[in-house]
C-alpha cells in the first residue's frame, strides 16, 4: 500500500505543469471493511404472521375448513403461514388487528442486541405477506395503520434506537414474492399456486420500485444494510434492473448500503447468504443466517429449540470459516420475545463479554477441517480455541513454535508438542484460549502411525459438506435429518505415515434401515457399502462394524456418507488397525 501511494506522489508530482486532467485512482474498496469485522448480527422476523404464531382458524383455499378443535399448525417456518394453510387474502387481513407491538421497545431490541455482543440489526420492513411495518402512503391498508400498532412507525423506532447504540442496521424486503399484492412474481396461493402472467408482473415490479421508494424517503438516510430474498423467482434482467435502480438512484441512496445477493438470479451484491450451509472457503465476504428454533416467525411450540452448545458452535464454526453469523429472534405479535429466546440470547452475551476478542475483526482460521473440542478462530498469528465439547482439547495441522498460550482473562495453559499438533492442559470448557505462534502454518490431518491401535474420528472434526445440523453436542453427533440436502458427506484428513489394513466400525442411530458408504477420495480400492439395521429410535446409537480396508500412506481424506433409508444420527467411526 505504502508503495503505492508513493508511486502515486511521483506520478502527481510528474504532472504539474501537465496538460491533461490528474489520474483518478479509486479508493480502495472499504464499504465492507465494518461487515467484515461485525462477525455477528441480529435478524428479526416480525410481521402479522408473528401475531398468529403459527396457528390459524378459519376457511383454507385448498379446501379444509380449520376449527379450534382443529387447527392448522404450521409444520415449517411460520411466516409462510399464510402459504402453507392457504388463506384467502380476506381472511388473512383480519388477521392484523393480532399484531400489536404493544410490548415492543425498539430500544429494548437494540440494547438486547448489543448485550448479546451483536454488531448489526436486520429487520423485516417487509417479508412475503406483503405487510409493511410502518405507516406506509403507498399501501395503506397493509401497513401498521390498520393494525393493532396503530400506525406506529417500528422500523424507525428499532433503527434509531440501534443506530444511538452504535449499531448498523439493515431492511430485509421480499420484493419478489408478495402474496397479498396482484402481480407477484412466485407462486401464489389467491391463485392456488399458480403465477402471474408477465404483464401483471410488470405492474407489480413497478408498484415495488414505489415501496422502495417510500423505504428510502423514511430510512435511506440511516441504513446500512439492503437485505433482498428469493432471489430464484426472478430470472428477469429487466425487473432486476428496475428494483436495483429503485434503490440507487433515490436520492438518499449512499454507496454505504451493502446489498445482499437475493436481488435475483442475476444480481451478487455484495455479500453471500448461504442458507444452513456455510461456505467452507469463501472467496467473498458472507453472512449465514439461522433460527433459534427451526422458524423464522413466531410459534407457541417450536420444538427444534438449540441449546447453547448448538448455538455456540454455529457461530464459531461460521466465524472459523470468516464468515459473519446472523442470528433471528422471532418476536410475538406484541413485540415481545419468548422467555427461552432470551435466556439463550443472555448465554451467548456473556461469553461474547468475555471472549469478544476472539470473535470480532477475525479472519479465516485456515482450518477446513473441525477439531474435537470445539472451533478455532485467528487473528493475525494467534489462534483462539474455543472448547466446549469432549474431554481433551488436541490442535492438529500446526506445528509452529509457541510463543504464548492463556486463557483470554489471562491464565497461563500448559502445552506440550504431539504429532502434528499440540496438547493444551488446563483449559477448562466454556473458557478460550489465545495462543500466539511464531507463524501460522496450516497442514491438517491426524496423524495414523503403527503407534496407535485405533483412532476415534468424531462428527466435530469433520468437514460437514452439505446442510446438517450438529446437535448432542456433549457426544458430538451430527444430525442428519437435514432438510437441504439429503446426502451430506463427512470427511476426516488423514495423515498415514505407515500403511496398514483397518477394520472400520461406526456408531449411529437411525430412525430405520438405510446405506452408507465409506471410502478414501481418489482410491477405488478403498471401499466400503454397508446397510445398516434399524436402531430402536434417534436416541439409541450403537457401534456397528461396517467392514475393512487398507488405508495407504501419505494423506488421505475418508468419508463417510448415507446413499439411502433413513435419516441417521452420526456419532463416531473408529478405525481400528488390523496387525497382519
Ligand atoms: C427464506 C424464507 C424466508 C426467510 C429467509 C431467511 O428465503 O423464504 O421465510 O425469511 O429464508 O433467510
């Protein structure tokens, strides 16, 4: 850098007395440079959909009347209610007066925020119900207007609130898919899931251009952050073009405001927003978004609640991973937050307290693969080991020297060099430690050698491909009922300094029959298919010997992978040297 602006200074100086205009050189590209470092926002999903939580009465377009004695509930994310029971327009609309805001302080979101050691605030100005969380001029009679909140202009409240708290802050906007406007690109359920024809799309393209207009009148001057969605449903250059001029060239648009890449098919942003998966070697800035309970809006009886470790490892993972972890609270109709949200949210504030450092302004750990005890971040050379599962924190794939290793607060940890790693002694779990190398020379793999009769590899440390949850985290087991990509793989980096055959034995449990397959990457020889039997239930794991194979020497990645059946629960595979 120094040595450009240097080289700058002499081109300026050549030029004095020139005839033609001074160089333009653009600035380096900064707008990032907050996002980058926040690590960790909040995402709030609130709407007229959160005054129903997740249960409706009354008549289905597709047919069934719902009655108290039997109502629908939502199966998935709530805030498609309005899709997933099927209600008519109408009926949907009374359902208004149920969104009260009467318990929300935008104040009291902001600073809950803030305690949670949250950077940034993204909220619903508007999600696919098509309602608009302020006293809109354009839609006034989808708006807080004729709502229980009477008018109230939320959005302003929560950004003002969060902006006096040192806070950015961002507008999620559904602009392709509205169900309760005519036109809306998507499937619509007044239409009993069909689409529009193009024409009416048009209208409602340029009718969102107006709403957007209206969001930058009231906020553009304050916001941050442009949070489109569902972007597959336009695959229009012309439409695309519409809504992004509709955002930048309103006059209060500032070059600050990061875009998301949902705009449409055809747009990058600036950021990715990989959904449940995380990326596991970005090649640009993203954000993972994720519930607390399996929905984005409210409902009485989630029952996909995460704990703490759950929560602790998805954002440390992400973060390991630089990325930045966009964490959702679902507030009720009356603003307020269900009292396990709160609790959680007060867990991870108080290890963000404490460990913050090894959180905010990190990069990349370098690490693809995980580590038994937990996650890994860096900053600069120093590494930071977050520990919160298993009994023994073991780093492998660094053997640099240590120039320092202690607890954040600043207790002294006790180390000792093994095979391609170290062993830290005294760390207790729920504490990081902050260990300073002398460089930071990444070359993963556990290290196989004839000195070991087997070797344990636990869902922790794998390379999680594809969308699966990791939860009984006191075990380690990962969750593989994923509902975006069925056939996840496993992977563990070996580093075999002496060839040898291994029989390979796995734990699971399953909900019934199903195949797995394990073998080593770019070796056809190592290969194992297995149907593995019914266990009595997800709870129930059992060790199960899958098969044999030879494992070569020199680095090798093994992998582990359902082909069929039924879901199953992966806790461990051991493999288990055959001395021949
Ligand atoms: C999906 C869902 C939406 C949710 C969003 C969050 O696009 O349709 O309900 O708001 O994901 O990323």
């Amino acid at each position: 850098m120094k040595k450009i602006i240097i080289a700058l200074l002499f081109l300026q100086l050549f030029c004095i007395g020139c005839t033609h205009d001074p160089i333009e050189v653009s600035p380096p590209d900064t707008r990032l440079n907050w996002f980058n470092d926040a690590k960790f926002g909040m995402f709030i999903h609130w709407g007229v959909y959160s005054g129903m939580a997740g249960k409706y009465v009354g008549p289905s377009l597709y047919g069934t009347e719902y009655t108290e004695a039997s109502p629908f509930l939502c199966n998935w994310s709530a805030e498609w209610i309005l899709s997933q029971a099927g209600i008519p327009r109408e009926r949907y609309k009374k359902q208004a007066k149920n969104f009260t805001a009467t318990q929300f302080d935008g104040n009291e979101i902001a600073s809950l925020a803030k305690e949670t050691g949250m950077k940034y605030i993204i909220i619903t100005v508007k999600h696919h119900e098509g309602f608009l969380l302020y006293p809109s001029i354009i839609q006034p009679d989808w708006c807080t207007s004729i709502s229980g909140a009477n008018g109230r202009d939320l959005i302003m409240e929560l950004l003002t609130a969060a902006k006096s708290k040192g806070l950015k802050v961002g507008l999620y906007f559904s602009q392709n898919l509205d169900w309760m406007v005519e036109g809306s690109l998507g499937e619509i359920p007044q239409l009993y899931g069909r689409k529009y024809d193009i024409e009416k799309n048009r209208t409602y393209i340029n009718y969102t251009c107006k709403v957007i207009s209206e969001i930058m009148d009231r906020y553009g001057e304050i916001l941050d952050v442009f949070w489109w969605d569902i972007p597959q449903i336009n695959t229009s250059q012309e439409f695309t073009n519409q809504l992004q001029n509709a955002l930048i060239k309103h006059k209060n648009y500032n070059k600050r405001i990061l875009q998301n890449d949902r705009l449409s098919t055809l747009a990058n942003g600036d950021f990715a927003t990989p959904e449940g998966v995380i990326i596991q070697k970005p090649e640009r800035p993203y954000e993972l978004c994720i519930t607390m309970d399996g929905s984005w809006g409210y409902t009485d009886y989630a029952n996909n609640k995460k704990t703490k470790l759950e929560l602790l490892y998805e954002i440390t993972n992400t973060v390991s991973k630089g990325g930045n972890l966009l964490l959702n609270i679902s507030p009720k109709g009356d603003g307020s937050l269900h009292p396990d949200a709160l609790k959680l949210l007060k867990e991870i504030g108080d290890y963000m307290q404490i460990n913050g450092e090894s959180i905010y302004g990190t990069e990349h750990s370098g690490f693809i693969h995980g580590q038994d005890f937990g996650r890994v971040t860096r900053k600069g050379n120093s590494l930071y080991l977050h520990y919160y599962v298993g009994d023994k924190v073991e780093l492998y794939g660094i053997n640099s020297p240590i120039l320092s290793a202690k607890t954040i607060s600043g207790r002294n940890i006790e180390y000792k060099k093994i095979p391609n790693g170290y062993k830290f002694i005294g760390l207790k779990k729920g504490e990081v430690a902050k260990v300073i190398f002398s460089s930071i020379i990444i070359d993963e793999g556990f290290p196989i050698s004839n000195k070991m009769k087997e070797t344990n590899l636990y869902a922790m440390s794998a390379l999680a491909e594809g969308g699966l949850s990791i939860n009984g985290f006191e075990s380690g087991f990962v969750n593989y009922n994923s509902w975006i990509n069925l056939w996840p793989d496993l992977g563990w980096l070996l580093k075999v300094e002496d060839p040898a055959k291994y029989d390979i034995y796995t734990t699971i449990s399953n909900g019934g029959p199903g195949e797995l397959e394990i073998k080593i990457e770019g070796d056809n020889n190592a290969y194992i298919y297995y149907q593995y039997p019914t266990t009595k239930g997800y709870d129930d794991y059992q060790e199960m010997k899958v098969g044999s194979m030879y494992i070569k020497l020199g680095k090798q990645e093994i992998i582990f992978k359902r082909v069929g059946g039924s879901p199953l629960n992966f806790a461990s595979m051991r493999l288990v040297r055959v001395d021949n």
